[in-house]
C-alpha cells in the first residue's frame, strides 16, 4: 500500500491513521509531542517521526500527506506543517482545515503537483451522519453541500 504519513496524533489524525491502515497504506505519524506520535503508530502497526523532522523524510514519492493540525487555520494563514520544498515527494495532499477553504497548505501542493482534497470533504461527512444520526432520515446531501458552497 501506499506511505500515508499523517500530522497530527488528536482525534482526526486517530481517525484518518486507522483509517488508512484499514485501507492497506504504511502509516507514519508525525506529531509535535514524539511520544503521541509513537502512541498512535503503535496502536495502528505504524511508525512515528518527530514532526521537526517531516520536511526530510522522503523514502520516497508518491506518498499521501493529511494534516489534522490546527496550522495554517484562520487566522494563522499563513502557517504551514510542511515546507513546498518537501511537498513534491507527495501525489495527494489534504488539510483537515476548512477555514480558509484554500489553506497555504493545500496551495503549495497544488503547485507542487499533487492532487487536493480540502478539509470540508471532512466536514460534510460528518454532517450527513450527523443529521442523519439525529433525524433518522437520509441526509439532504445536495442541499448541504450547495449550503456549504455558498458560505464558504
């Protein structure tokens, strides 16, 4: 499978490390505090890294990068987890941030050539479980991404 390497060890980076295990991808997680990242690496069957050290792991290209960090989030936009130079070793890369919509993140990747997936991917997800959680009712998926689109 695929090197998905996830920043982040909160509950979205949990979520997103699971979930790429469970597609078959080699996790690397990659955390401000080592040890959480360590934590979580063990609990998926992957491996950490110290966060200071993600702009020079490269093993190689073609990887998947998830933020799940809070950088690069109104109204720090301009901050960024991972420098553009590091972002061209990645063929996707998705921000779990949906204020902005276009983080500085997500604009380096593109012009480094990988493909984007924006944070309110995430988001809208949630809203259809959630509604349909809370209503019993399917969600009106179409009604709530033209909602998202025009407010976002």
């Amino acid at each position: 499978g695929k090197l998905f390497v996830v920043i982040g060890a909160g509950r979205a980076g949990k979520a997103l490390a699971y979930g790429g295990k469970e597609k078959g991808a080699r996790v690397i997680v990659a955390n401000r505090s080592y040890d959480k990242a360590k934590e979580l690496a063990i609990k998926v069957g992957g491996e950490a890294i110290p966060l200071a050290e993600l702009d020079d792991f490269h093993p190689e290209d073609g990887m998947i990068l998830a933020n799940t960090t809070s950088v690069g989030m109104k109204p720090n936009t301009n901050a960024t987890p991972i420098s553009k130079k590091a972002l061209r070793h990645y063929s996707l890369v998705f921000d779990a941030i949906y204020t902005p919509k276009w983080t500085r993140l997500l604009q380096e990747a593109q012009e480094s050539g990988a493909k984007v997936v924006f944070g309110t991917e995430m988001f809208i997800n949630q809203a259809f479980v959630q509604f349909e959680r809370f209503t019993g009712l399917p969600a009106p998926k179409q009604q709530i991404r033209e909602t998202l689109a025009r407010n976002t």
